[in-house]
C-alpha cells in the first residue's frame, strides 16, 4: 500500500521532540473539474527540544518541488521518499519548513475525493483523513496528539462553495482564506469544495449562537429534509451540552452529505461530513431515520470526545468511538423530545449483535488494542472499538452511576481540552466522582479480550415456589488463533421476572419485578427470588445493562418460543431474538429451528429495526447455516412468508416497505419473479406499496442475479435513474447475471484494472457474490488466492480492503475453503492487517460449517 507505516515508537519520538505551533496551507483547487493534481503549499511552524536533531514530515505527493527549512533550501530527490520528508540533523530550537508539492485527486474516498455527478456533470471534493491521509493533502506531522492550528487557504473554480474547519469567509478572486482553528489533530480538519447546495440555520439558548449548516449536491437538494435533520441536532447540543457541562467548542457546524464515502461519517472539527446515502431519494422506514439520528448525534459527541480531547495514540482509539457509539444512544434514550426514546432495544439489536459477533473471531482484541503501527489501526474500526465498547461504557455507567458518569467526564473535559490524554485520565476524574476503584474493573474489562456467558440456576418446590436461584459465569475459551486468556468479569446486571397478563395475552414485567446485582465470580447467588412463586419466563441482563451472552432456563426458553412477539416492551424482545440468532450462529439452535421462531414471532414484532434485522438473519442462516440439502426447501418456506406477510401488511406501512424488500431478496419461483416483474412495469400493484426508485432497484437485482433481467432491462432502468446512485445499482445489476460472462466482466473491473471509483467498485462486488451462484463463482476461489496478497500491497487500504473481504470465497462452505486458506495463510507471508482480514473471512465459513452439521442433525428423525 502506498504511505510508509508509522510506527507507535517512532510517534511517541517524534512527539518528545516536537511542539508543532503552526501550519498554513495553500491549495489551488482551479483544476479541480478536470481532476489530475494541484498544487500544495505547506509552511509549518515548530518547535525541537533538541537543537541538529533529526525528523520527519509525512507527505504522500506524486511530486515534490520545494522544502526549505529554515530559509535553507533542500533537495527534494534527497530528502522526499516514499511518504516521508526527512530533515536530517538540521533542526533548531524554533524551525520553519515550507513544502511546494503537487498532490493527486482521488476516487477512493481518501484524501481529497473527486467526484463528477452524472446529473450536473459537475465535480464535487471532500477530504476524508482518518487515519492517516491529511498527508495525501498537505505536508504533516500524522499523528493525533501533535495538535497545532490549521489555516487553509484555497483558490477553487468561480462559483463554487469552500468549506472547511474554521467559519466560511467571503472569497476574493475566487480564493477563500479561513481563520486559523483551535489547536487540533491532523485527522479532523476537513475542506469540502464544490457548487454544494446549502440549507442555514442557528442554533441559540442562554445568549449562546451556533451557526448551522447542511450540504448536499444540488441533485440530492429536492429530498433534504434539512429541518428534520437541524432538529436532531438542535436536540443534540441541548442533551450534550448540558451532560458534559461545557459549550460547543468551535465557532460553527456544518454537516455536509458528501458522495461515495467510505464510513458513515467524520468528525472533522466543525465540518462533519456524511455518506449522502443518508439523503433518501426514495421511501425509507423508520429504521433508516433513526439510523441517520444516531449518526448525527455520534459525530456531534465527537466534537467534545475525540476532537476538543483527543487520545494520545490510536491505542485509545475505542474512547473515542464508544463514548460517541454510547453518547448517540443515550441521548436518543433520554433527551427530551427525542423521537426515538426506545434507542436501546436498538442498540441491543444492532450494536450488540455487532460486538457478539466481532469478539467471537480469531482478531478479538481487548478494547483497549495494542496499537502497533498504522495498519493495526486501519483493521481496528471494528465490532469491538465501536459496539463492545459503547456496551461496557453502559456497564460502566451502571457500575458508577449516570450522574457521577457525567460528572466525572465533565471534569475530564475541563482538565484536558484541546488536549490529548491516556485511558487512565478518564479513569482518574470517574474514580474521583464515583469513589469505584475503577482499575480492577478496567483491568478485566477493557484490558481484555473474550465474552462471558451468564446462565440461570433454578430450583422449585413442587408448587413452582422458587427454593434457589444463582447466576453462572462462564468464560469460554478465546478462538484458535487469539490471544489471551478467558476471564471471568464483574457484570451489574438487572434480572426480569415475567407472566403471562390473561387479558392482553402479553408478557408482562411484574411491578416488584426487577432484581438489580453484581454479578461476579463464577456462581452468584440470588436470594432475594427464594420464595417467590416461578413466573413464565426469567430474563437475564433485562435491560441490557452488561455485555455478555444470555441464556434462558428451559422453561422460560419454552415460553419464549411460543411468546416471543408478546413480550409487551420492546428492549426484552430485542434481547430474546438476540439470544436465539447467537445460539444459532454457535449450532445451538438448528437454523431450521430459528426460522421456525422468527415465523411464529415477527408478525408481532413492532420495532421495525428488529424486523428488518430478523429479515437479514434469516437470510444468512438460510444461506450459509442450513443443511445444503434442505436449504431450497427453507428458502421457499422463507419467500412464501415474506410473500403472505407483504400482502397482510397494512398500506403504505414501514412493515409493508420492509417485507416487499425481503421478498425481492430471494423470489425464486416462476410465480414469484412473474410478480416482481409486474410490479415493475405496473400491470400489478399492492395497495399502498409505492413502487419507487429505491424499490425498482431492489427488484431489478434480483431479476438480473436470476437471469431475467440482461443488458438490455438494466440499461433501460439506468435510463430512467441517470444518477450516481443508479450507476452504482446498474454495476450491481450487471455483475449479478447469472452467466461466466458477467462474472468475469466484473472480476476483471475489480482485479484487472484499478480504475473504478471505490462506490462503484463495492457496487460491483456486492453483485458478483451471489448465495444461489456457488457452482459459478466456485473457479474464482483459487484466483482469490492468486491475487488478493497483489491487490494489497499495490492498492490504497480502502480500496484493497474492500477487495480481500467482498471477494473471499465466503459462499463456498466447504473444509476444501478452510483447506485452502490455510495452505495461503502459511506460504504467502501476508502483514498482519491483510492476514487478520482473511482469518476473520475463514472464521465465518467455518462457523458456517458448524451450524450446517447442527442443521443437518436436526432433520434427522
């Protein structure tokens, strides 16, 4: 990959030699429609505690034509090497380095983004830096805690708008010069450049006055919803404003919907940028607002967490990412006015299910990873740093208590603003609030690496009166492969007692119904249940408060199975289904099994996030888990359901949106494929089913992946969606056909060539991979293994990431798979990020192995 590999070591050098005060950075964006390079123009201003020293600055540059130091000119050819400007041995108590270089455009969402809109024809920049591409842009010192101030200035095409960090000035001959910013971190200054349309507005209360903006490209302009959006921020800057107990740090912020990013967002400082997928062109549930809230209100934490108080090293990645993962969903949970006040079941859903799965690979890591270099780092935005993290801050919380949570970082932001700091600083102001010794608990908690399982122990008499009730931990051994041990850990965990209510046929909570603990060790007993009659069914971890696997006693495990949908609140239905999908993943519960539970459940499944997550479930278990022999049998008892529960829906409902979607993901019959082509060309329709761009999409894949649909029907529906977002769905539709043909067309526009723009490119290897097309992807498992350790090592990281991930033979479930990852594991000498990403792949098919035997046995009579 191109860019040197910092290391953690020479990090911490640098950063005991250095004291970076100053940079200012001159961009000529002029060309910017024809693309190519531009030119850079960096001059920053530092301090060495050791005078004739030697350094480095980081510039990644297809060309460099100046660096002077000190008024000292140096020869480029000599001091410029790969991604790294070396000053060797010239270094003075205050120093000057000024870097001229030309820099490059991209179309892989790192460092300066470039992107035409086939709509407007016009061309539209984004910057996106974490981890470690502000060296794509401009000379820099790449590391978080060499915080300094940024002033951009920026010479861009008539017309267009700059945005940047600091509060958007008035341009002069088409050049914006902006104010220097805070001290802040290389990675979260931000320029986004372009004729963007924009909707302001201001956030206001107790004299203070934030100015508000929201960009999109003006062809995504008639479907932003910018009031929505202002008003989940506005509630965001009340709840964080007055939790962390100090005011918004920059002068404004804009939020800008960018196209064909890479992650959700970014936190720049000020200058947050989005995937513009969060515009909705087309119908959407509730499901995808709520996911775009929780976004907004992740990326806004971070402008305390991550970018008033920055860690020190990546190792500290996981504060920042899960306090904003908890931050985004405690204030959905309890902000006034919040529209989504039952954010926990989501989180229990979805970020939880995340974590379960991430630390069950041979990568588990402590939360607290040990950070090497940059490509440990760029692996580790992972399950862990972001869900299991954001859960053991809930724990945590639950351990100390909210308020002394909030007290403790509103002391810790104080102390540390506009600086970096180490785990143990947080650590210091919660122990100083809560009175906990928090290091035992960090120690177990956040140094290491594994999951616990916590199962119920009961006792009755013969009149269902419980006579014991205990708690046991377990701690099952790591997988082959990671490192560490299995521990036993502290939970404080809430148990749920619930029955049946005869009237509504619902199962209720008790009043007196809710015991809270700690759990610790590996029994822990109960009493307070002794003497109490046995209710239907007792839930551990009821709301969620620890993160650990949960399992249900067998009666209340019969029960559920039965009640599942009836539990009345949302939070212990999301934790049922969620216990059941982990027991299938681990052959507990025959995937045949599983579908059988969500078909008897989901219809009273309220929460459509939950709905349209059973929907990606099933799915996956049918076509990875079940017994190869049956799994046609399953996929159609599946379809019919998704079939009959799309009829039932009521009109024009989230329910009915999501079920059409899940039919459309695996119609098979000829019955079924005739139905989706006439909804397509309106000889049918389902009452309040609104047949939209979105939607027809989703119909024409799958017409394609089965054969129906060829060149001619994808470019005719290309046609009628002229946009980059049809682009990418035409890539999909095309690489999804059904014949060797459209296979290797799309191997060949992601192996062979590398000029594909990373949107498309993941459109095209979401369409390649198909589950019901093993026979004909099956000669691309060894051409996997041909290429992928090339397409590492000459690829960007994202780019080459999403290669090695989209198209490992995943869909080929098979001993000869694992047989053959292994053989490439041990003669092709990958690094350790490209090794970890293809051991996570190969876990997932030998799971899948697993859960097939447990299916296979429980066909058997």
């Amino acid at each position: 990959m191109p860019g040197t590999n910092l290391t953690r070591e020479e990090a911490q050098q640098r950063a005991k030699l250095l004291t970076v005060d100053s940079y200012e950075i001159d961009l000529d964006l002029s060309g910017a429609q024809e693309g190519g390079t531009y030119r850079s123009v960096t001059t920053v201003r530092f301090d060495v505690a050791e005078t004739g020293a030697d350094s480095f600055i980081d510039l990644v540059a297809p060309a460099v034509h100046e660096v002077t130091l000190n008024g000292d000119a140096l020869d480029p050819a000599e001091v410029f090497e790969d991604s790294r400007i070396a000053l060797p041995g010239l270094l003075q108590g205050r120093n000057v380095l000024r870097v001229v270089a030309d820099c490059a455009y991209t179309n892989t969402g790192e460092g300066l983004h470039r992107f035409v809109d086939p709509v407007d024809d016009q061309a539209y920049l984004y910057t996106q830096f974490e981890v470690p591409d502000a060296r794509r842009v401009f000379a820099s010192f790449e590391q978080p805690d060499l915080k300094a101030t940024f002033q951009f200035t920026v010479k861009a095409p008539e017309g267009w708008t700059v945005v940047s960090n600091s509060p958007t000035p008035e341009p002069e001959n088409d050049v914006w010069v902006f104010e220097p910013t805070p001290r802040i971190s290389t990675y979260i200054t931000a320029l986004i450049v372009g004729p963007y349309h924009s909707v302001h507005s201001v956030y206001e209360k107790d004299g203070q006055s934030v100015p508000l903006g929201i960009y999109c490209r003006p062809s995504l302009a008639e479907f932003l919803d910018a009031d929505a959006i202002f008003e989940v921020t506005r509630q965001g800057f009340d709840w964080f404003q007055e939790k962390f107990d100090y005011a918004y740090p920059f002068k404004k912020y804009d939020q800008l919907f960018v196209p064909e990013f890479n992650a959700g967002a970014m936190e720049n400082a000020g200058a947050v940028t989005i995937r513009d997928q969060y515009v909705f062109r087309s119908k959407v549930t509730d499901a995808a607002y709520e996911a775009r809230a929780t976004t907004i209100l992740h990326e806004l934490a971070h402008m305390w967490f991550g970018d008033l108080v920055t860690m020190e090293w990546w190792n500290d990645l996981w504060l920042n990412e899960s306090f904003a993962t908890y931050a985004e969903a405690a204030c959905m949970a309890y902000a006034p006015g919040s529209k989504w006040p039952h954010s926990w079941t989501t989180f229990a859903n979805q970020m939880k299910t995340w974590a379960y799965r991430q630390d069950q690979l041979p990568s588990t890591h402590p939360i607290m990873a040990d950070i090497r270099d940059l490509d440990d780092v760029l692996v580790n935005f992972d399950g862990i740093t972001y869900a299991k993290g954001a859960s053991v801050l809930k724990q945590l919380v639950a351990y100390v208590g909210m308020d002394e949570f909030f007290r403790g970082v509103q002391a810790y932001f104080k102390r540390h603003a506009y600086g970096n700091t180490r785990l143990s600083d947080l650590l210091g102001a919660l122990e100083e609030t809560s009175g906990r010794d928090l290091r035992t608990w960090s120690k177990k908690w956040l140094e290491t690496a594994g999951i616990n399982i916590l199962r119920p122990e009961i006792e009755t008499d013969a009149d269902g009166v419980i006579t014991s009730f205990a708690i046991r931990q377990e701690a099952p051994a790591l997988p082959a492969g990671a490192k560490g041990e299995a521990i036993l850990r502290p939970h404080r965990i809430a148990v749920g007692l619930y029955d049946l209510d005869e009237a509504s046929g619902k199962l209720v909570r008790a009043a007196d119904g809710r015991i809270e603990l700690d759990v610790d060790g590996e029994l822990t007993a109960v009493p307070e249940l002794a003497g109490r009659r046995r209710p239907a069914v007792i839930l551990l971890n009821d709301d969620d408060l620890s993160y650990a696997k949960v399992r249900l006693d067998e009666e209340s495990l019969a029960v559920v199975t039965e009640h599942l949908g009836d539990f009345e609140s949302s939070l212990p239905r999301a934790l049922c289904w969620a216990s059941a999908w982990d027991m299938t993943r681990d052959a507990e519960l025959a995937t045949r099994d599983y579908l059988s539970l969500v078909l008897s459940g989901v219809g009273k499944e309220s929460d459509i996030g939950v709905v349209q997550s059973l929907h990606r479930q099933v799915k996956l278990a049918v076509d990875l888990y079940s017994d190869p022999a049956t799994r046609e049998a399953l996929l159609t008892r599946w379809t019919d359901a998704t079939l009959a529960h799309l009829r039932a829906a009521d009109a024009g409902s989230d329910h009915q949106l999501a079920w059409a979607r899940a039919f459309a993901a695996t119609a098979r019959t000829p019955e079924q494929l005739d139905l989706l082509e006439s909804l397509l060309d309106g000889s049918h329709t389902v009452e309040g089913l609104v047949v939209d761009t979105e939607l027809r999409w989703a119909f024409v894949e799958r017409l394609a992946a089965v054969g129906r649909f060829d060149e001619a029907e994808i470019a005719g529906e290309y046609e009628r969606d002229r946009t980059a977002a049809g682009e990418r769905h035409a890539a999909t539709a095309r690489a999804a056909r059904p014949t060797p043909e459209a296979k290797a067309e799309a191997w060949a526009s992601v192996v062979d060539s590398d000029k594909l723009p990373n949107a498309v490119q993941e459109a095209v290897i979401a369409g390649f991979v198909q589950t019901d097309q093993r026979e004909l992807l099956a000669p691309y498992t060894d051409r996997y293994f041909e290429v992928v350790k090339d397409i590492w090592e000459s690829r960007s990281y994202e780019m080459a990431q999403q290669i090695a991930v989209g198209l490992y033979p995943s869909v080929q479930v098979s001993e000869d798979t694992l047989r053959r990852t292994d053989e490439w594991l041990a003669s092709a000498e990958p690094n350790a990020a490209l090794r970890r990403l293809v051991s996570e792949s190969r876990a997932g098919v030998e799971r899948a192995l697993k859960a097939q035997a447990a299916d296979t046995a429980a066909a058997r009579p």
